[in-house]
C-alpha cells in the first residue's frame, strides 16, 4: 500500500498511499541509535481552519485521527526506528511522513494546492519533498524515471522503499523485474534491514510470478475460526483480496466483490486477508459493512505468512483463479477486477 498527493481514482492503486502506500503503503523499519523515541509533527494549512486527518503507522498497522483547529495541529508519537507514517486527507489523498527518533517534522501547505505541501526537519523529508516538488508537473513516464534516479542515488533511504512500491509496484502497470533490480541494489548497498530484506524477498517471488501460474498452497485461520486455504477456492471464480481498514481503496474493491457476488450468486468466492493489527478491528469493519467474506487477520502486518506465501506487496491486492487454482489475474485495479470478473463469467 504509496507521491504527489492526489487521489488517483482511475488505474490500480492511487492508494495509499496509495501503501504507498503502500508506498504504498507497508512497513518501513530502519535502525537507529538515540535514547529519545519521541517524534513530534507540526502542521499547518492555509485556507482550512478546521478538519480531521488520519494519520496511518505503517509499522504497526495503527491509525490515529488528528484534529486541525485554526489550520494547524500537533501531533506527538514515540518510535523506536525509523518508520513511515501516512498522513490521510479528508479528499483521501496522501502525504508520507518519515519519523526518527528523537526528531520533528514541520509541514506546510495549502488546503487548495496540496501537492505543493512541504514536510522539513529530517533528511528524508526533504528528499522526499524535493521529489514531490520536482515531479509536480511530469507526466507519468518522467514521474517514473526520476523515482528511479532518486532510488538508486538513496539507496538507503526509506524514500526509496516508498518511492518502488509506489511507483514501480503500485502503478497501472506494475514492473516487477525493474523492481527486483532496485531492491536488489537497495538491498546490497548496506546492511541490510527488515523491510528491505523482506521486499527484496517478496519481488523475487513476484517477478516470476505470472498468469496462468499456479497458485501456492497456504493454509490459515479465519477471524472466525475456520480453517482456509487454496483448497478453499474451488468456485468458478475465486478472488483473494488484501485489505486494511485504514486503506479506502480496499474498502472500495470489497464493496466491488460483494455487489459482483450478489448479481452472480454461487460463481464466484471471495477471501479477504487483513493486514490490519487489530483482529477485532477488522471484524468489526466487515460486519458494520454486511461483507460477509472469510476473513483472515492474524495482526503480524506484512510479515503475516499468508502474505508472503501468496506475494501480496501492496494496498490493496489480489489473486483472481479458476476452479483448479490457476491463476488468471493479479494485482488488479477496482474497475479492472471488476471487467475481469465479468469477462470470465462470460
């Protein structure tokens, strides 16, 4: 589950941060020295007074809802490693917020101009900043090529870890030997961390990984108890979706499979993994909601074992296969699952 702070509404994943969110929007741990884990943020905004911002801890799969009263907030939290927190605006779209121990981040912006928002105080901010500023007005292709630049110059950045997930397995058209060959360069320019390692580790599954493959075997336990695993899938069209209650893209393609369920009742099987950390969370969610899918969250976050069994990278992902387990689709948007779906059932 990650940018230029808009809502990408059309294509895969305008998400989160997009994880972003993953960047994309996913755990981005780095190590760190320094007895003071305290990290505090200060905003400001002109032309909006009053607001509500969520404000997403990558690492722990938290949220937080910070108040904005006469444009400004504060904001204090405690980090024992770098970590990347994704600032979620009332229009959904995202700003990623890198956190050191012992540090503070100042932001500026305009509530009508927020891709021009500036985030100061560390190294990777402003990295991260001059990124945003400079991409302002690229096309996507350009977009792209200088998240490369920027990638392979600050390979030890966690600017770096956001900027592959958003901008090279995030996209329209995710490019997972490109990817592989970042992290690969990320994760030999250093010791190596946990979230390097851990996506270095996922792509190298994934850049072999294609349709018509078939799907690994896996096994877990529902929130509600119940066994689930590849042998689960046996309906004409079977979709595994990962989700988190903090990412309103996955909500949007839950809502998708359940109406795509309702109009083609006993075709199609939908499995939901949540990479939430709180199980009753995401219990709570997909009942207030009527999603009645089989629902697994064991609260590890992107270190779930579900998750790296089926290479699940980002927010939101899926798997969609046939009767047999194999694959015919993965990775896709809300509207491309949905016409793939309806391609298949006809």
């Amino acid at each position: 589950m990650p940018h230029t702070m808009t809502t990408e509404n059309n294509g895969r994943r305008g998400r989160w941060c997009n994880l972003l969110c993953i960047t994309m929007l996913l755990p981005v741990v780095f190590s760190c020295t320094g007895s003071d884990h305290r990290f505090k943020i200060e905003g400001e905004f002109k032309n909006m007074n009053q607001g509500q911002f969520y404000l997403v801890n990558m690492d722990h799969g938290t949220k937080d809802t910070i108040a904005l009263r006469d444009g400004r907030f504060t904001y204090n939290t405690t980090v024992t490693d770098t970590t990347t927190l994704m600032l979620i605006f009332p229009n959904f779209s995202e700003l990623p917020i890198f956190a050191q121990p012992g540090g503070k981040a100042t932001i500026k912006g305009d509530a009508s101009h927020l891709k021009e928002t500036e985030v100061k105080g560390t190294d990777d901010n402003k990295l991260m900043t001059a990124f945003r500023l400079k991409t302002n007005d690229m096309m996507p292709p350009d977009i792209k090529q200088e998240a490369e630049h920027t990638i392979t110059q600050h390979p030890k950045s966690p600017v770096a870890i956001y900027l592959l997930r958003r901008y090279f397995i995030m996209g329209n058209e995710p490019d997972y030997p490109k990817a592989f060959q970042l992290a690969t360069l990320m994760f030999e320019a250093g010791t190596p961390n946990v979230a390097t390692a851990q996506l270095y580790h996922q792509l190298e599954a994934l850049k072999n990984m294609t349709d018509k493959g078939r799907i690994p075997a896996f096994r877990a336990t529902d929130t509600n108890g119940k066994t689930i695993s590849n042998a689960s899938l046996k309906s004409q069209i079977n979709v595994i979706c990962l989700w988190a209650s903090w990412n309103p893209d996955s909500h949007s393609m839950l809502r998708q499979l359940k109406k795509l369920q309702d109009n083609h009742p006993g075709k199609i099987s939908v499995i939901t993994i949540c990479a939430d950390a709180s199980l009753t969370e995401s219990r709570i969610y997909l009942e207030r909601d009527s999603l009645p899918f089989p629902n697994i969250c064991d609260g590890k976050l992107w270190e779930s074992p579900v998750i790296q069994q089926l290479s699940l990278a980002y927010m939101p992902d899926n798997i969609v296969t046939d009767s047999t387990g194999t694959i015919l689709a993965r990775g896709l948007g809300s509207m491309a699952l949905k016409e793939k779906i309806e391609s298949l059932l006809r």
